[in-house]
C-alpha cells in the first residue's frame, strides 16, 4: 500500500514542478497521497519516541510542533506500545487522520482491561504539515483519577508535572509519576469499594408492594405525610423507638420537618443509609417507618429498626411489620448478621455491645 501511496505522491511532485500534465481531479488526488504518505511517515516517527526524528514533520506546525513533541515525551514516559494502527485516512480535503490504539502505564494502573485509541488530526497545506490536533476515546474514569490526582497529590502536579506557559516542564516524569498517582487512585477506590455499605451494583429499591401497605423512600414529598404520623405518637415513639424525649417532640417546626426529609433523601441518594416510608396502599396515610443503616455495633452487617404509630400499633401491625421487614431483608438486601435492636437483640445487651 505505501509503495502505492509514494508512486502517487512522485507524480504529485512532477505535476507541480511542470514536469508532466495533469488534470485538476489527478492533481488533487496526487496531493492527497502525498499528504497520506507524510502524516504515516509522521505516525512513524512520533512512536520512534525520538525529538528529532518527529521535529522535521512539525517545523511549520506552528503551536502544534511543541504540543506534538510533548505528546512524544508523555507517549515515551508512559511506556505506550502500539497494539493497533489503521491506515492513515482522509477526513477532509486538507485533513489527514490516524488511528493508533496503544497499552500505557496510565491506563493499565486504572485495571479496566481498556486499551485507548488515540486520533491524530494533521491538517496539510501544499503537502506540508501545518497544524496536529490529537484526541482519544479516553473512558469516564480516566478523567476521574486525574482529578482525585489533582486534589490528593498536589505535589504531583507542582512537581514533574508543572506547567509554563500551558506546557509541562517534563512531560515523560509527568506520564510516569501520573502513572503511579493512578495506582493509589485505584487502590483508593478499592478500599472504598470494600468499606462500602452495599455493593456498588445493589439497586435499592425505590417502591416495595406488601399485601396491606408499601414502602417509598422518605422524601420531601412525604414530608407532611410524615409529620404526622410521628406527632400523633409522640409518647409512643419516645418510649418504643428513640427512648429518648429528644425526638419526637412537641416543638418540631415545619422547616425541621422539611430538613429531616432532605436529609434522609441525601444519605439514601448517597447511598449511606435508607430510610422508608411505610404508606397505606393508597398512599393517604403513613404507618410509620423502616431504617436500613450501617450498624453502630461491631460484628453485623446492617442494623435495622422501624416504628409504627401508636393506633397501628393497637391494631397489630408492629409485630405484623417486623416479622414482614425481616423477611424482605433477608430475601432482598446484601447483608448478613442483621441486627434489630430492641427486637432480635434485647436493648440491655444492644447498649452493652
């Protein structure tokens, strides 16, 4: 093919030196040959990893030539290896692209198994290179540890990897020690990942239907619902669930209501705990609440407690509630050692733990 490729780009040159007739469409086919057969020499000389070898392509690049040389720095102190080239193709008329899917160090420390491919978009005039623009089909993550990088390894940043006038100092020091900030990034994430309350692929769920009522996320929109249900029990609530005067109260405001409800949505959105409304099967009237959290006692994987008003709870429906949320737990939340303080567990031996 590039034997080809270079037959063409002669007759391009004899066209232009007088030296043979040529028609317009010959002429701008020889000229685009030519253009193929420079930015393959380019892709060639840029994985060489050698300054001067790629200078001479770039020298009426204009603000390309630095950026391109640095790129060849970056390329070399990441450890890039060639793993794919395509062949060199027109984008436009005076436009060349080049694929090149590589293995790199920063890359491989983030363990996705991706392989990046990276574009090279050199713009031609009178077959000489005057402008490469460069851009890589980079996942989400890569971005996202060159910010936890940003903010966790200032020193990283400040040192091989300082910028003059927009351009890094030492761009192959900058590749390697970026390469080992994506390894502590990914060991972070790991470690997060295990400390974690549910698995990160767990969806929990946002609407459960039971034979006689249903539970829904507590949110702002139950706010009133909410309200009250735990102020018509207020002594109930303080002797069965909080054992506490602290909460319910008599003295709760409106806006204490709201932000108790923008809380509970916050911390479920975020994945930290989950708090239910339990609703008639209408959705009129709540019954009370379930709360699924990390366990503040070593040795259970969740701790989970719920309250009904005091007229359900007349009726039955505590009991009725419990032995339901122990099933639903066990049956559809990640966890193991489930604690329900003050039901499972006696409260005396709870507070000894």
């Amino acid at each position: 093919m590039y034997k080809v490729l270079r037959k063409q780009t002669a007759a391009y040159m004899l066209c232009m030196a007088g030296l043979s007739t040529c028609s317009g469409a010959a002429n701008t086919a020889a000229e685009s040959s030519a253009n193929l057969v420079i930015a393959e020499g380019m892709i060639d000389a840029f994985y060489t990893f050698d300054s001067s070898t790629l200078q001479p392509f770039l020298s009426e690049a204009g603000e390309s030539e630095e950026s391109i040389l640095s790129y060849q720095a970056w390329a070399e102190g990441g450890n890039y290896k060639v793993l794919v080239r395509a062949p060199c193709v027109s984008e436009s008329a005076n436009v060349i692209s080049c694929s090149i899917t590589v293995q790199d160090d920063p890359v491989v420390a983030l363990e996705t198994g991706f392989d990046v491919t990276d574009t090279f978009h050199v713009t031609f005039e009178d077959t000489v290179i005057k402008g490469v623009e460069t851009s890589s089909n980079d996942q989400p993550i890569y971005y996202e540890a060159r910010e936890w990088v940003e903010v966790n390894l200032p020193e990283v940043i400040e040192g091989p990897c300082k910028r003059e006038e927009g351009m890094r100092v030492t761009p192959g020091d900058c590749a390697r020690a970026m390469t080992d900030g994506y390894k502590q990034f990914t060991q972070a994430k790991k470690a997060e990942a295990s400390s974690a309350f549910i698995p990160s692929k767990f969806v929990p769920p946002v609407l459960v239907e039971a034979v006689n009522f249903k539970l829904v996320p507590l949110g702002p929109d139950l706010v009133d619902l909410d309200f009250a249900a735990y102020m018509s029990s207020i002594e109930h609530l303080q002797e069965t669930f909080t054992r506490s005067t602290n909460w319910p109260h008599q003295n709760i405001t409106d806006e204490a209501a709201m932000e108790d409800m923008l809380n509970e949505e916050d911390r479920f959105n975020r994945r930290e705990s989950f708090a239910y409304a339990v609703l008639t099967k209408d959705g009129e009237r709540e019954m009370g609440c379930v709360y699924i959290k990390p366990s503040s006692k070593p040795g259970f994987g969740a701790e989970v407690s719920l309250w009904v008003t005091k007229a359900d709870f007349d009726e039955g429906f505590d009991a009725q509630l419990y032995d339901w949320a122990e099933q639903w737990v066990e049956m559809s939340w990640p966890f193991s050692d489930v604690a329900y303080p003050g039901r499972s567990i006696e409260w005396t031996a709870w507070d000894k733990l």
